[in-house]
C-alpha cells in the first residue's frame, strides 16, 4: 500500500468558524457514543499522535478527550527516557502504559522517538534506528492481533505558520510553558526531520497499522478531521447500539425495585 507524504498533502478546505463550533458539537456527541460503546464493549485502543512542534497535536487531544469519562482514558505525555527506561529495551516503556480492555490510550508522542528525534539528533545509532522500523511494525502488528484498535496520527505545518504560532506562544504569558529550547533545535533542523518522517512512512504505513498525516495549516480544519477519523475508527465494526443487561443485574433489579422497574 502507498505511503503516506508530507510533499503530497490533498487541498486544504477550511471549515469557517461558524461551521467549526456545529461540527465540534456533533463530533464530540459521536466520541461521547463511540467512548460508551468502547467500554461497554470492552474495546481497547491506541491513539499514537506524532507531528511537528507547534502543528496542532495538543489542541487535538484536548478536544478528543473533553466528552469523554476520564475513568477510562489516559494521556501519555512521552519524554526523553529516564534512567531505569533506558536500561530496558525502547519499546518496555511502551508496554507499561498499554490500556486495558475498555480504555482508550492516547499517546502525546510515540515509540517512533526512535526513528525520528533519536536518528536526528544522535541518541540511538544508525544500526539501531534501522532496525527499529521492524521492531515496531511487529509491535503493531501483535498490539493489533490482539484486538486493539491502532490509530497512527502525524501532524504537520509549514514553516511560516509553525513560527507565527511559537511568536504567538512567545507573546502570550498562559502559552509561554509550550515553548522549549527543543523548539528552536528541531526549527533548525526541520529538513532532517521531515525526512525522517517520510522514512518513517515509508517503513511502518501498513495494512493493520496505517499513518494519516494531518494537515495542521488551519487549526480548526485539522482538528474536525482528526476527531472524526479517530470516531470513524473507533467505531468501526464496533456496535454501538447500548448492551444488553447481564441477567445477574436484571434478577437484582426486580428484587430490589419490583414493579416500579420498566426495563423495556
């Protein structure tokens, strides 16, 4: 199958703002749905998030996970390893924060560490972030086979708006901890890491696995697009419809309620 480019983006149409508020409404009902059904179901997923800096990854997360009960969601904001991760294999920091069944795990950053920032900036070698792309396809592939559903998610922006937005964080004092001296070294190296992601799309888009790159130029477009992708695939072969009460409940129920319980 074709991989994904970050040189091929389709035209971008952007959603107004008027538009943009009826259709964050409806999405974030249908994640509200799709969340009930997961847990109901017993459906665990992933959502691996990865992207340029300042290209819409945390206002994305942000707005998944408002509709959703946060008994049975997590957000792993992924940093550079500490010392006991590092003297494990890349992938065992990964494994510890797996959901359960019924829980969506949205990953802020991913095991792709390897094949980007750690092949940019020096900290794994050649030979290591060459035979990461194997290692993870199989990690997908056994994360899948298991029944999770796998959601691989990269944001992008162009130079010129990812800077207005770093002046802008710069300028406004609540925005100020986004920023990070790690934002200006990836600036200066952005043409590195774009050739690494495209590796990287190269290597791990696969039938069980696939990348959607998200086009962050227009804020608001690129979330309603990411948000109805995630609910797409979340609910995909999944039914939504509301589950059937164990027949235990339902013996409780008339014991403790009688005829004041209409059960349909």
């Amino acid at each position: 199958m074709k991989a994904p480019s970050l040189h091929r983006l389709p035209p971008l149409e952007k959603v107004s703002n008027g538009d943009y508020e009826a259709a964050l409404k409806t999405v974030q009902e249908r994640l509200a749905a799709v969340q009930a059904s997961c847990i109901g179901r017993s459906r665990r997923a992933i959502i691996a998030v990865e992207g340029l800096d300042a290209a819409g990854k945390g206002g994305f997360i942000q707005r998944l996970t408002a509709p959703w009960d946060p008994r049975f969601f997590d957000v792993q904001p992924i940093k550079a390893p500490d010392a006991e991760e590092k003297a494990h294999h890349y992938l065992w920091r990964f494994w510890q924060k797996l959901p359960a069944q019924g829980e969506v795990n949205i990953f802020d950053r991913t095991w792709y560490g390897r094949v980007l920032v750690e092949r940019v900036e020096g900290f794994a070698t050649e030979a290591e972030w060459r035979r990461a792309y194997d290692e993870i396809n199989a990690f997908e592939k056994m994360l899948v086979d298991d029944g999770a559903v796998l959601i691989k998610l990269f944001f992008t922006v162009s130079q010129k708006e990812q800077d207005e937005r770093l002046v802008e964080r710069l300028e406004m004092p609540a925005k100020r901890w986004k920023v990070s001296p790690e934002d200006f070294r990836n600036r200066l190296k952005r043409d590195a890491y774009v050739e690494a992601a495209e590796d990287m799309f190269a290597r791990t888009h696969t039938a069980h696995a696939p990348w959607t790159i998200i086009d962050g130029e227009h804020k608001k477009t690129a979330r309603i697009k990411a948000l109805n992708l995630v609910a797409d695939r979340l609910s995909d072969g999944l039914d939504l419809s509301p589950p059937a009460l164990s027949p235990d409940i339902v013996t409780l129920a008339k014991a403790a309620f009688g005829k004041k319980l209409n059960l349909g």
